[in-house]
C-alpha cells in the first residue's frame, strides 16, 4: 500500500467553468529535453526544445511558454540557433533537416537541400539529414555553419523507427560517416557544402564553435577529433588538431570570450562504441574528461583539467561532455560548465586561473545533483524543489545566460526537467533559494506533499487517461502515473514501487466508492519490464486515498487496457498481453476473497464493456475486433465483428450501438462505422481524402509511403472522434471529428478537424493520440486525449454558445489630466455586459493592480498620489470569465509649486581643479523679482541671469564655501512662481573646486523644506575641465518627469524594508501570490541602477540584503518588478 497525505488546499476546488476548446491537463514537460536556447539579442526568450512533440519558447525568462511547433515539418528537434544581433532569426535543427525563420519562431521556412539530402547511397525513405549542430557567427549574422549529427538518442531500436537505421552503420560511408560541415555567407539564401575529414568513421559532430575574437577561426569538434579553420571554414583550409596523449575521441569544445584558450572533451578510453549509440550487452560508454589547451597553431600543448570529477552509481555517468565557458570570464579567469553525455552525475563548475600560459588545477564543485542527496564533495545537501519529476539530474545541456542578460544565472536540463540557477544565492549552490525549476509551477503543499500545473510545456508520451468528477489520473511514459484532484489543473506523481512508466488507467465510475485501476510497469515506454495491475478506492476522492500496487491475483502478462460493465460496475475486464481477465467484484482485491479469472486467450489490446447491457464487452486482438457475453455460466467470443483495426469505439446514441473503428499505419488508413452493433459497417474516412493538409508535407519527401497513424479513437452522441499522426515525421495532422447523420443505408459522416474546430482560436497542438475516453470534469462531459508527445489534453462536449465580452471605459479622469502630486482621486468606470453580468471591474495603473469594484458604480479611491505621468486602465469581467480592458488614459501628477528652492552642495571632489557656476532662471529668462541668497541669508543678487560660483580660494564674488559643508544657497521665485526644473544648472569652468553630492529642496515659507532629490556619486569626469555645463535638466531636476510609481502593497504582495532611512546594508522581505520572475533593482534619482537581482518571488518570504557600502547619502527608489505588476519605495541612505 502506498499512503498520501491530504492536499487539504486543493480538495474543494471543484465549481469551474470550461469553455469548449482544448487544454493541457499536464504537470508539465515530462520528456527528455533536448537542448535549451538563451536569446542573447533577446533578454529573457528562451526556446525549449523536444524530441517528441518540438519546440516551446519563453518571453519571460522561464515563467510561462508557448508551443512553436505548428509550423515545423518534424516534431524531433535537436538544436537552435537565435541570431545574436537580430532575434528574430533563428535556425531549428531537426532529425530531417533545418528550417529558419524570421519573427523568433512564430512561422517556419524550409532549407529544402538539408530536408531533401541523401548523399549519393541513402534511399528516398532516408531523406533529410539529423542536425544537432548549428552555430552563427557572433560577429557578423551572415555567417551560418550546421552540420549532420546526432543527440540523445538511445538506440538503434529507435532511430531504425524514424528511417535511420544505418545512422550508426559504418558500411554507408558517404551517407552519414565523411566529415562535413555546411557554410553560408548571406545568413542561409545559399550553402557550401565543406569537407573538412575525408576518412570514412563515424562522424557525429558535437559542436561548430566560432572564435569571438578572430571570428576567421572555425573549431569543430567531432568523433574523431578537434579540427580548426583558419579561413571562416572555407574548402581545403582545414587542419586536424592534435588528441592529448591519452586520449581518443571528441566530446565538444567551447573557447575563452579573448579567444585565448580551447577547452575541449575527449575519451580516455579507445572504445568502439560510438558515442549514444546502444552499447552491447556487458559493455558501457566510454569515460570521457577535460583538456585545455593555449590557442597557439595546430599543435596544442593539452593540460588534463578533469581532476577531481566525480561520478554517481551510473555506470555510464563519467562521460562528461559539452563544456561551456562563462561569457563573462576574462583574461585571467575562465569559469567552466561541464556535464555528462549520459547518466546522472549533475553539474560541475571550476573557476581556472591564468597566467600566461600556465592554466591552474583547482578543484571541480558539483552545483548540481537531485534534490536532497548530498553534494559529491560532501559540502551539503541539495535542497532546491525539483518540481514533480524527481528523477536524478543529468545535466546534458546548459548555458550561462548571455552577459546582456539582467542577471547572471545558469540554465540547465535535469533530463526531463529545467532548473535556472542563481549563483548569487545564499548558500549557493545546494541552498533551496540556488535552483529554481523552470518546467513546471508548484500549485500547493501541504506537510511536504506538492502539486504542479504546467507552465505551457508537455513533453510526455502518454498511453492513457481517465476523469471523473474532480479526480483525473494519466498514464505517462518514464513518468508512471499521475493523478490530480482538482480537475486535472494540478497533477502530482504516483511514486509507488515498480511503477516508472504507466501503460493504461480506467475509473469504475458507476461504483461507490469508485475505484480507480492502472497498468504501469518499468522500462523505457512501459515496454522492456512486466506491466503490473495497481488499485486504488477513492473513498475521500483526495490523496488520502491508498494505492494497491503490482497486484496479481490470476492475471498474467502486461496490462494494455481496463473497462467494467456498465449495469454492474464490480465486475472489472483486464486486458494483456496474454489474454482478457474478470473479476465478478472488484472490491474482492481489498479483502483477498477473490481472484481474476482468465475469459479469453491471446494478445488483447482494447477492452470495452458495451455502455448498456450487462455482462458484454468488445475487444481488440489481433487488429480484429470481437464481441464476448457471458450466458449460462460460461464466456462465449464471435469470431469477428471487424478485421483491421488498429483502435475501435463503442457508444449508445437515440438507442442504437455505435462501432466505428479506424485500420493501422498506412498511407491512406481509413475509418469504419456501425450503427447496429457490428452487423454491418460503412467506410466513411479515408486519409487521402478527409485529412488537412499542411505545408511541410510538400517540405519532406519521403518516398511512396506516408506512415499515416489513426487512434485514440472515441464516441459520443451523435460523433466520434479520433487523432491523426505521421510517423514518418513525428507529426499530428489533425483530431478529427466525424458528424453522423441517418441510419442504415442513409448513414452518412461529415468531417472537421477538430484540432483548431472553435471560437476561441486555441487548438490541440499535437493531435497524434494514442487513446482518448469520455469523462466527466466536474460534472462537465469531456473528450480526454493521451497523445503521443504531448501530454494529456482535454475538450468540453458541451455545446457552449458563443460569449460576448464586456465592454468598459474610464468615465473620469479624463485623458491627460492634471493634478497636483500628493492628493487623493477618484477613479471611474463603465462597464455592462450584453448577454450576462458584470462580476468585477478592475483599476490598473500599467501592470499594478490598483483595486477592483465588484458592484456599479465601479469607482477606485487613488490616494497620495506621487509625481509622475501614469496610465490608467480599467478591465471587466463578465459571469463567463470574458474580459476587456479599457483604452488607457494618461494623467499626470505635478510637483507642488514651491516659492522657496534651495541647492545644498554636501561634500567635494577632493583635489578637483573645477568649479560650478550656478545660474538660476525660472524658463529661458529670468524672474525680475529673483533673490538669491547665501549660507547667511545675505542677498547676493536680484536677478538670476549671472553665474554665481562656488568658491573657496581665488575669488572674491560667488557663493563663498570655504571649506565647510554642507553649504547652500536659496532662491526666491516670488509668490504664485512655479519652478521650472531645467532652469537650473551647473556650469564647469577650470576654477577650484566642485561638488560630489547634491541636494535639491522645496519649500513656501524658507524654513521647512522638503528634499525634491538629490545627485551622489559625482566624480571630476562630471565636470569638463573646459567650460561646458552639466545640467540638472538631464539628471534629478528631471524628477517631475520621473515617475518611481510609490505604490505600497495594499493587496498579497509583501515588500518590506528596514531599516529606513539606513546608514548600512538594507534588509527586504518580499512575497507575492503567485510564483513570479522580478526584476529587483535600486535605483539613484539620476536613474541610474545602482543594484540589481533577479529573483523568483512567491508565497514564502524571500530575504534579500542590499549592501550599500559603495552608495552615497541620498534618496533611491527600490523597484520590484514581474511581468504582472510594480512595486516602488522611497529608500534614503544616511551615511555618517
């Protein structure tokens, strides 16, 4: 038995609305991961990139996704190459080819001969080369290099399916085994193809690497070696570098940001295995370490740098490969990335010393292993959360973010999952603030147990799936079964014993309690290990539920599929590899009183119980489809209702017995339909005629024969439903749905692809289904869809009449209105809604929520308002979950007019030759009635138009400071004078000595003044040694045109800072409501960013400490910032 604690948060959230378009009931990712992509031209885009269903991409550093796949010929992606100087050019390499693209992804274009290229020995079915390697010259964006080669995949088995069989076969030379690389000059219009190892081997190319300091220098490194180009890659300009001694094989290379050094993986073992191909039977990969080397010829003096690595109980966990050299390294200290090409040894980094051409041995430091087991060097334990996939990290690939990018952070694929590190954390790197995963959100926790939502990512095989009120289970591939209790919007795993991989799932629904049976197993797909049957009574419909696991009970063979008859749900049908299973009460297994009973022999994929009578299932075995009742004691079978049928449907609709059943990979599978029990079926589908076409298909030939798949079958009602997928590509084609009309001879079906069939513009991004099922979510009739890449997916079958959205507008104020700073408004709405009701009205200023109204009038009270310009909108909700947000409008709040403005010079550049001259002006002229008065209120001059210099030697009119500060000087604009800030300003002239702080006040009656702003920080480079200006216009005296946003948290976010004022460090204590990537920064009255971080904010408070050791007294505004709001504070520094 397997006991789960209760998710007390989440149990009760079952009233939910659902619109009749697709969804993602995913906890998220679940696949292997096959590269991540950073957008240095881009700060925050990130691509995610999958071998299963394609590629995602980010635009908030990680927070959310989105599927770009649609356009792409070939759901096995390999790389990516974003353009570093225009992010809107990307490169995709894919198992068949690459594509480009020109808005970051949105559409895809073919380079046809990469898709098209057999070489001279390959055959029509083999079209179109495996790319994993794609560089572009980060100098200059014309210059494109790729090559063919080969990642993560593990296994002849595997890739024999795609059409490559021989990628490891050493007798086709020419094909897959010269050593080639393709060169563009004019951004990928045209290619070269260039031969850079003519030897026949094989020739898998780890990486394409361009010198960033003498970008004619082209390293590859490949199988057989490390190769460089002194000619930006061109024909006959290739030399092989030497192998350190010792070694033997490439594993990939990176350079120094200088140019300096190579840092390169080799073998030290001369293994024949190939690097990922399937090894035999006894044998391993082969060890691999790190070299360096000075960049110096083609004869490198090579420094083994591999000490110290560690390896876990993987056997194949010591080849380490890929190493990635910090941008942000200099000339004399390179910082190193370095992973394994296979098992789970994490990540490890090394700092590396340079002097001339000696290159320190320091020690290697494991920053990343699995959550909460002890780092290699056994410095702590890691406490990051992994998300819901626990699995051992293996770091394959990862990447420090670009040195454009806000932060310094490292990205990285645990396998299935991706962690962002922040090597500026506490306790870095096995503290839980150090890893953030980046594939999935953590919805609820209660003592230790955690659900996930996905945030756009679902990578997962899945086989089966199952929903009845709020509970969902799934069967997944290599992820086993998972369950949610909150209508499939939060998933948690099922983590009993033999469990990893789940192969079928199925509710009794008409039972209580409801019994919930899984078939899972262990292996890669459900597959290599004995697929057992597992139980689970959902007396509380929570997770307080126990599982049954890995129960017998006179079943043998493989689960493939479960249903129960539909009078008497206690009576269970179990389909195996090996026969058809009953049991007369499914709760028997709980009391050990009864066992299954074997009803019929043979390989049976589908069991379906018929949706009436009792005592009547249907099966699948053979790819013939079969009708079995029990009479008389005893189990009797028909030979055949249907012959070739790879997935088959039964439903009751206006009282008759639908069967409609789809035949196996073909090039024009086709589907069948019955509306009398079997007695008769009517072909209604065929692919060639009723499947969408799609673009890419003109892309890839493929020979005579398209590996059309149709499954995951299913009906309801008056239609049934089904996916489409190419197996020649990976791809779904389309969901299809089939709308019947008459009887008999009359019957008749019409098509649509179901797939992007709605209102809404969502669509099912990967239709290719293994199965499907109706179940209720929450009491709502839904289609559920177990793809075959990505994950589950879901549809309402209600039919759900279009909404028409809210309508709403700012009533008052009006647009680009003016108020004085510092007073209160009052903020008001429209809102009505045509065919339902107004449930809120929400008040924005940009992206920070203000407040809401829940009741008409909709009115928002604006308190003590700060300077600036703002834009205000306001967003209704109607009763269906619809929103609209108003046109904006602007308003502005203005400094109060101060009679009396006085600037107060606080300390000097010591040793400066310079001198301010300060002119007072009130606009381009000067007030007749100007005073301007000194440190002892003596009037030194009526009209503002003179300069009046600070001075302590030399001078004999001016402002006379001596050497005493602060010192000030007050102006007097009369009554009813506004100040205009850029009247004031700074000249330099090669007098004496100058400021290095200002500050500038406001006040009506010359005795208590209120601090407008100030400058710190200011050097002799502020002030030319000529005569020139610096001026207040530019910098703080612009501070009406500033706008810090003072918005305290008035709703669930907590931003707390102390002390303040501060004359130390200062100490922030910061939570929202929802896990978000912010922007934390400080930052001076000159604008300037004096601090930053970037943090992931949620629930739990997040401590920061801000050393202001380096910051002069002043005033700053520390900003907080996400992608749905904006916190500002006043912060003053006081320094003794």
């Amino acid at each position: 038995m397997i006991k789960r604690l209760l998710l007390c948060a989440i149990v009760g959230l079952q009233t939910m609305a659902y619109a009749q378009h697709w969804e993602i009931k995913h906890p998220g990712q679940g696949g292997q991961v096959q590269d991540i992509v950073l957008a240095k031209a881009k700060p925050g885009r990130i691509y995610v990139l999958s071998d299963v269903e394609g590629l995602y991409r980010s635009e908030d550093y990680g927070i959310s996704y989105k599927s770009i796949s649609e356009g792409i010929h070939n759901s096995m992606c390999f790389t990516l190459a974003s353009d570093p100087q225009n992010a809107a050019r990307v490169y995709l390499g894919t198992i068949r080819g690459v594509l480009y693209s020109d808005n970051g992804g949105d559409t895809w274009s073919p380079i046809t001969h990469t898709i098209n290229w057999q070489g001279t020995t390959g055959t029509a079915a083999q079209r179109g080369m495996p790319v994993a390697t794609i560089t572009v010259d980060p100098t200059n964006s014309d210059n494109v290099y790729f090559a063919n080669s080969w990642k993560i995949k593990d296994g002849l088995s595997v890739w024999s399916a795609f059409g490559f069989s021989n990628a490891f076969n050493t007798t086709n030379a020419d094909l897959y085994h010269t050593g080639r690389i393709w060169v563009s000059r004019n951004k990928g219009t045209t290619w070269t193809e260039v031969v850079f190892e003519p030897t026949s081997n094989y020739m898998n190319i780890h990486s394409i690497t361009v010198n960033p300091a003498n970008p004619a220098q082209i390293f590859v490194s490949a199988h057989t070696g490390l190769y460089v180009s002194n000619n930006y890659g061109a024909a006959g300009s290739w030399t092989k570098i030497n192998t350190p001694t010792g070694a033997f094989f490439g594993r990939g290379m990176d350079i120094s940001p200088d140019g300096a050094w190579i840092y390169a993986c080799f073998t030290t073992e001369n293994s024949p295995i190939a690097w990922r191909q399937s090894a035999p039977s006894g044998s391993r990969n082969p060890e691999a370490t790190l070299y360096a080397a000075r960049n110096i010829g083609t004869s490198f003096t090579w420094n083994n740098r591999g000490t110290g690595l560690g390896a876990s109980s993987d056997a194949n966990s010591r080849e380490y490969a890929y190493p990635k050299v910090d941008p942000r390294s200099t000339s004399t200290s390179h910082t190193v990335l370095l992973g394994t090409a296979v098992g789970s040894c994490g990540l490890w980094e090394n700092t590396f010393s340079i002097s001339g051409s000696t290159i320190s041995n320091p020690a290697w430091t494991q920053i990343l292993w699995t959550s909460g087991k002890q780092q290699a060097n056994g410095l702590g334990t890691f406490a990051y959360n992994p998300g819901w996939d626990t699995y051992d990290v293996t770091g394959r690939y990862y990447s420090y973010t670009p040195t454009n990018w806000p932060s310094r952070n490292i990205w990285t694929t645990g396998n299935q999952t991706m962690l962002q590190g922040n090597p500026a954390a506490s306790g870095w790197p096995v503290s839980a603030a150090s890893w953030s995963e980046r594939y999935s959100e953590q919805i609820s926790v209660t003592n230790n147990f955690r659900t996930y939502k996905h945030r756009g990512t679902a990578s997962s095989i899945n086989w089966d799936v199952d929903a009845s009120g709020n509970y969902m289970v799934q069967a997944m591939s290599d992820n086993g079964i998972a369950e949610s209790v909150d209508g499939g919007e939060s998933w948690t795993r099922l983590n009993g014993p033999g469990v990893p991989n789940g192969q079928s799932c199925y509710i009794v629904k008409n039972i209580s309690p409801k019994v919930v049976l899984a078939g899972a197993g262990t292996g890669f797909l459900g597959g290599t290990g004995t697929v057992n049957l597992h139980a689970c009574k959902l007396d509380n419909a929570n997770l307080t539920d126990s599982w049954m696991t890995n129960i017998s009970r006179g079943i043998s063979g493989g689960v493939s599929d479960i249903s129960s008859d539909a009078v008497d749900g206690k009576k269970v049908y179990v389909a195996t590899s090996t026969g058809l299973f009953y049991i007369n009460n499914i709760y028997d297994l709980w009391n050990n009183s009864n066992n299954f009973s074997s009803i019929l022999s043979g390989d049976i994929q589908r069991v379906i119980a018929h949706p009436t009578l009792a005592n009547t299932v249907y099966v699948l075995t053979g790819n013939t489809i079969r009708k079995g009742t029990f009479s008389s004691g005893s189990w009797s079978f028909t030979s055949a209702l249907a012959t070739g049928a790879a997935d088959f449907a039964v439903w009751r609709h206006n009282s008759r017995t639908y069967i409609a059943y789809v035949t196996g990979v073909a090039a024009n599978p086709t589907a069948s339909v019955s509306d009398d029990d079997g007695a008769s079926f009517k072909q209604v589908f065929t692919a060639s005629t009723h499947l969408p076409s799609h673009d890419w298909e003109d892309w890839l030939f493929i020979g005579s024969t398209k590996n059309i798949t149709l499954k995951g079958i299913v009906g309801y009602q008056d239609a049934f439903y089904f996916g489409a997928g190419m197996r020649n590509n990976r791809k779904g084609m389309g969901y299809m749905k089939g709308s019947i009309t008459g009887t008999g001879s009359a019957l008749a079906v019409s098509w649509a692809d179901w797939a992007t069939e709605n209102t809404n513009g969502s669509h099912h991004e990967f239709p290719w289904t293994e199965r499907a099922r109706i179940g209720d979510i929450n009491g709502t009739p839904h289609i559920l869809t177990a793809t075959q890449g990505s994950g589950t997916w879901t549809r309402s079958l209600n039919q759900v009449p279009s909404n028409i959205a809210p309508t709403v507008s700012i009533t008052s104020p009006s647009n680009n209105a003016n108020f004085q700073s510092g007073t209160n408004i009052t903020l008001n709405a429209n809102a009505n809604d045509t065919d339902g009701t107004i449930t809120k009205v929400e008040f924005f200023q940009g992206t920070t929520k203000l407040g809401e109204d829940l009741n008409s009038p909709y009115t928002y009270q604006w308190n003590n308002v700060g300077t600036g310009t703002y834009q205000i909108t306001a967003k209704a909700t109607d009763n269906n979950g619809a929103t609209t947000t108003s046109t904006p409008v602007n308003i502005t709040f203005n400094q109060p007019a101060y009679r009396y403005l006085r600037l107060r010079g606080l300390s000097a550049v010591e040793l400066d030759i310079t001198i301010q001259d300060i002119t007072w002006l009130t606009g381009t002229t000067a007030h007749p009635t100007n005073k301007l008065t000194s440190d002892n209120g003596t009037v030194v001059a009526n009209v503002g138009t003179n300069a009046w210099k600070a001075y302590d030697t030399g001078l004999t009119t001016g402002w006379a400071i001596a050497q005493n500060f602060p010192a000030q000087i007050t102006i007097d604009l009369g009554s009813g004078n506004e100040i205009n800030p850029t009247a004031i300003r700074i000249d330099a002239s090669a007098a004496n000595r100058a400021f290095s702080a200002f500050e500038c006040l406001g006040s009506n009656d010359n005795i208590n003044f209120t601090l407008l702003g100030s400058f710190s920080g200011l050097t002799s480079s502020n002030y030319p040694s000529s005569i020139g200006n610096f001026s207040f216009s530019s910098g703080f005296m612009a501070i009406r045109n500033f706008s810090p946003e003072l918005q305290e948290n008035t709703f669930t976010e907590t931003v707390i800072v102390y002390p303040n004022p501060s004359s130390g460090d200062l100490n922030t204590i910061i939570s929202f409501a929802h896990e978000e990537l912010a922007e934390i920064k400080l930052i001076s009255l000159l604008g300037t960013t004096v601090w930053q971080q970037q943090k992931l904010i949620g629930k739990e408070n997040n401590h920061l400490k801000i050393n202001t050791q380096n910051l002069t007294s002043g005033v700053y505004f520390l900003t907080i910032q996400s992608s749905s709001k904006k916190i500002t504070k006043k912060i003053i520094i006081q320094k003794p």
